[in-house]
C-alpha cells in the first residue's frame, strides 16, 4: 500500500512496541538479545523479524541474564545494541548491568513496566521500577533513564538513547510503562536529516599504544573495537587506566568518580523535561510516562475550577530534572506526585522540591490506570 | 538537546473529540476494528490514539478496545465515557453501556445483544453477525460493524475507512473485507 506522507514524512499507526524497534533500527541498532516477556514481548518479535532485513542479527537467548551479557559483548565489537524486557527481566539483568556500567560498553535496555513484585501482574499497567533502575546493581553509578509520554516522543526518546548511550559509553534506560507499549497512535516518522546519530569515541592512536581507559584528554575514554586489531583487557573488578584490577585506593576513588561525572558534567546536555502550565502554578504536578497524560488532563480540569494547577512531566526520570522540580515546589503550596506504584518518585520530590506544603502521591498498584479524576481530587486538596 | 520548555495552547486541550470504545469476545476481531478505527481516523487527518484490554485473553472471553480521535493532540489517550459504542457481546453491551455519555449512541449486534431500554443515549441495532454469514464469512462481523457506525455517525469519510482497511488488511482477506465494508456501508440506508 502507498503510504501517507506528511511532509515528507511517513505517517504510521503504530503501537510503542512497534515504535522503539523501528527506532532503534533507525538509530543504528543492529543486535537485540532479548528473552521475550510481557508487556515488551512484541519488540523481540519485531527485532527478530526486522534486523535480519537490515543486516543485523537477533538472538533469543536462554534467559534475561544472558541477554544482558551477549548485548555486552556485541557492544564491544563496536555494534549498537538493545534488549527490551519488563520487571522481573529487569531485575535479573541487574548485575550484567552492573558489569555494563563498570566496564563502560554502550548498551540501551528498554523496560516496559508492569506490575510487581515478582511476576506481579505480567499484562497489566505498573511503573514499578523507578528506584531499581536507579539503585538497582550495586555500587555507585551513572544513570540516564529516560521515560516518553507520547509516541512520537518514544521514537525521538529511542534515538537519544542510543546517542546517550554511545556518546558516555553507559547503559542507558527507556522506561515505558504498559499504556504506551500498547497504545497505538498516530506518528509522523522523522526523516533522517532531522537528527544526528552519535558514534561512540573510538581510539586515535595504533594498537600498540592504546590504553583502554586513558582518561587524560575527556572523562569519557575512547573504546576500540574488539576484533579489530586492539588487543585489551576489561573486568568487574576496580580497575586501572590499563583496564586490568587494582586495589589501589586512590585509583579507585578517582576512576569512581569520573563514571559518575560522565552524566553529573553533562546535566544540561542530558536532562529533558516538559513544563505545563507551571508559571502561575499554586499546586504542582510531577508525573511520568502515561501517568503524565492523566495528569495534563486532570492540570485542565482544575485550571477550569479556578485552581492554578501545573505539571512538570519529566523526560529524563535520571538524571531527574532538580532544578525544575525545585522552582516548582518554590512556587506552590504542595506538590502532587502520582504514579502506578505506591511512591517511589516521590522521595526524589520530597528530597529536591523544597515545598513548603505538602508533597502527596497519587498510588495505585492494581494494573489500572491513574484517572483525571483521581489526580484532581488531590489537586483541590492542595488548593 | 537540552531542557524543553514547551506549551501548549489550552484550546488544543478541550477539544471536542471521540471517545468510541468497541466490545465483544476473544476471536470477533474486536482489536482489529479498534485498530481499523483508529488507523482510519487518522488517514482522515485526525488524530487517533487506540487502545485494548491486554490480558490473558483467549478466544470467547471478554475483550474491548478503545479509540480516541480528534483533530487536536490527544492528551488522554485512553476512553472514559465513550461517545460510541460498538457491542457485539451481551456480556460487553452490559459492562459498558452504563459508561456511555449523555448523548452517546449505542451501535450493537443484532444477533448478539438485547438492549436494555436508557434515557439519553441513542441505540442502533445492525445486523452485523447475520450480513457476514451472508458473505460467508462470520469472522467479517467486526468489519461490517465498524463501517455501519461510521456510515450512521459520519465520523470518517468512507474513502479513509476504505484506504485503513486495504493498509492492515491480510491480503488474502482483502476482498471479503472490502465486501463487509459495503455491506456495512449500505446499513446506514436500511
């Protein structure tokens, strides 16, 4: 069928499922690993069908584990990679995770949330996993998670990841919960030419002279691919600028803090969040996902009654927009934070806003949605 | 990159739109005409936003989909009080009946519904399940019921409802789907 354009634009009706795998392809993306799981299992059904169509290469591999690890390992040969999973995926990736950030391989890992914990509620609604992508492998760590609300955002949202992700050598996140996996909406597919695609920073000098974590000219260290003629060590361990273990404690501490400032010097670069209504705001909103949608709605609904209600919907989840969130609790006299968890953001609230009034969640865990109505009657509470 | 500060206008916001929720059971093909809708709304230049009951489903349960168009962005992707109705299962029309807005209409199954008597909310019966059997083809019940309620609502234009269902449409099914389009088509004359 000819398809619709709009400025030289494809316009599709896709689902989220459909809309990250095409914008990972888009991105560059040429290996998925993945252990399908719902609410994200039709974005391994999609990869499996669509890399090879593009030269790329999909594995199911025995379980979430190991798909983290062989999404590592193709990293290191220079590709872009992605697996998607949900919660208990999530979890179990944890450690290879952990491994990803410490031994600083490009990897983007797309959790659509659901309930829990555990198996929880596998088709249902939950944003669940707020503070275990930020605190969920050990040890301290660099975080970008990003959450779009929209789908057209979700496609643009996929991309940066992969810039993000390439560019600071990390893992970085896309949490979407189930409403967005599962929604589909129009899209105007952007054409190339509208953004950049970023390449991880690769070694200047010959093998012979390649230091894997030479650190002296950027806080982010050029990464050789393997197979390529550059022969280099990594590990989990605490490592030198050698990439083989040391115990030294000054090296640790150093080399420690500089992971953390790959993010914490690029804060600018990095953060993204969207301000609604927010100027003249008397009671705040802070909301993510598609419970920023339900709160839009319920923003409208009392700016009808005579409240002067505003959201700020963040984009980055982490790094989380303090500055934004410190404004906001400056100006109004409470903050509301729903969310499909029983309150997880809002300690992140409560520890940046400053708000002289109130910060209440909005909580729900059954797999339903948050409605309008719900973040309203909190609203009018604050007013 | 960088913070986005963005705005948009409040009248973008309080738009009239469709809210337009279909119910039936596991099999009838309800996500395909939500799909359908949706697709077709936007090839009409609206916005669309459609969404399902994703559980563990299986054929005979219970099963709906939503779909939302307007011709602004769409804020809340997800139907509350649906303008339209599309039944075709008892168990559905039962459910959902009472969410309908003041106003709304109701568009159910002949063979598959008995509607209750309500105030303030329009009811159509089509014979979607018996104009399929006609054509041969019971599991087309979901695309006549979709084209009679464009065609009694005006919603979308039958050439986009016609384009969306040549887009998703198998190519085996091709044919007979486009039947079911005319056969619902033609119901808003009956």
């Amino acid at each position: 069928m000819p398809q619709q354009q709009n400025n030289g634009r494809r316009v599709v009706f896709w689902p989220g499922n459909e809309v990250i795998p095409e914008a990972a392809i888009a991105a560059g993306c040429r290996f998925f690993a993945g252990y399908p799981i719902t609410p994200s299992s039709e974005m391994a059904h999609i990869m499996s069908r669509r890399l090879p169509q593009v030269g790329g290469v999909f594995i199911q591999m025995e379980d979430e584990i190991a798909a983290m690890g062989a999404l590592i390992g193709a990293s290191l040969t220079g590709e872009k990679v992605m697996t998607a999973t949900s919660g208990p995926g999530f979890s179990l990736k944890q450690e290879n995770i952990g491994y990803a950030s410490m031994i600083e391989v490009p990897c983007v890992v797309v959790n659509v949330m659901r309930g829990g914990p555990s198996t929880g509620l596998p088709t249902a609604l939950g944003q669940s996993d707020i503070m275990q992508a930020r605190w969920g492998t050990h040890g301290d760590r660099p975080v970008i998670a990003l959450t779009p609300s929209y789908l057209d955002e979700a496609y643009m949202e996929t991309i940066r990841a992969f810039n993000l992700a390439e560019k600071f050598r990390m893992p970085v996140f896309v949490l979407l919960d189930e409403v967005i996996g599962h929604l589909s909406e129009k899209i105007e597919i952007p054409d190339p030419s509208e953004y950049e695609l970023v390449e991880r920073p690769r070694p200047k000098v010959p093998p012979e002279q390649y230091i894997p974590y030479d650190s002296s000219e950027s806080d982010i260290p050029p990464l050789a691919d393997y197979f390529s003629g550059y022969r280099f060590h990594m590990t989990g361990l605490n490592h030198d600028k050698t990439g083989f273990p040391t115990t030294n404690p000054a090296i640790c501490q150093a080399e420690n803090e500089r992971m953390m400032r790959k993010v914490d010097a690029h804060l600018s670069e990095i953060e993204k969040y969207e301000e609604y209504l927010t100027e003249d705001a008397d009671v705040g909103v802070i909301a993510f996902g598609s419970t920023a949608r339900a709160a839009m709605v319920a923003v409208n609904d009392a700016r009808e009654r005579g409240i002067k209600a505003g959201l700020l919907r963040p984009i980055t989840l982490w790094p989380f927009p303090e500055e934004a969130a410190r404004n906001l609790g400056k100006r109004s006299k409470g903050i509301v934070v729903p969310e499909a968890n029983l309150g997880q953001l809002i300690y992140e609230v409560q520890r940046v806003a400053g708000c002289t009034g109130p910060v209440v969640g909005v909580n729900k865990v059954g797999g339903v949605p948050i409605y309008p109505g719900e973040i309203l009657a909190k609203i009018e509470e604050l007013a | 990159m960088g913070p986005a500060l963005l705005s948009i206008p409040q009248s973008a916001i309080r738009n009239p739109q469709w809210e337009i929720l279909i119910c039936g059971f596991g099999g009838q093909g309800v996500l395909f005409a939500g799909e359908l809708l949706g697709r077709a709304g936007m090839r009409a230049g609206m916005e669309a936003a459609q969404s399902a009951s994703y559980g563990a489903e299986a054929r005979g349960s219970a099963c709906h989909a939503g779909v939302v168009l307007s011709s602004e962005q769409i804020p809340y992707p997800k139907v509350r009080r649906p303008d339209l109705l599309m039944a075709m299962s008892q168990a559905g029309y039962d459910k959902f009946v009472p969410s309908v807005e003041s106003g709304g209409t109701v568009i159910y199954d002949a063979d598959l519904v008995k509607p209750k008597q309500i105030e303030g909310i329009g009811q159509v019966s089509v014979g979607a399940t018996a104009a399929a059997t006609e054509l041969g083809r019971r599991g087309i019940a979901n695309v006549v019921m979709v084209s009679a309620a464009v065609a009694l609502t005006g919603i979308i234009p039958r050439e986009a409802l016609r384009q969306a269902l040549e887009e998703q449409s198998p190519s085996a099914y091709l044919d007979v789907n486009l039947n079911a389009l005319e056969a619902g088509w033609k119901m808003r004359e009956s």
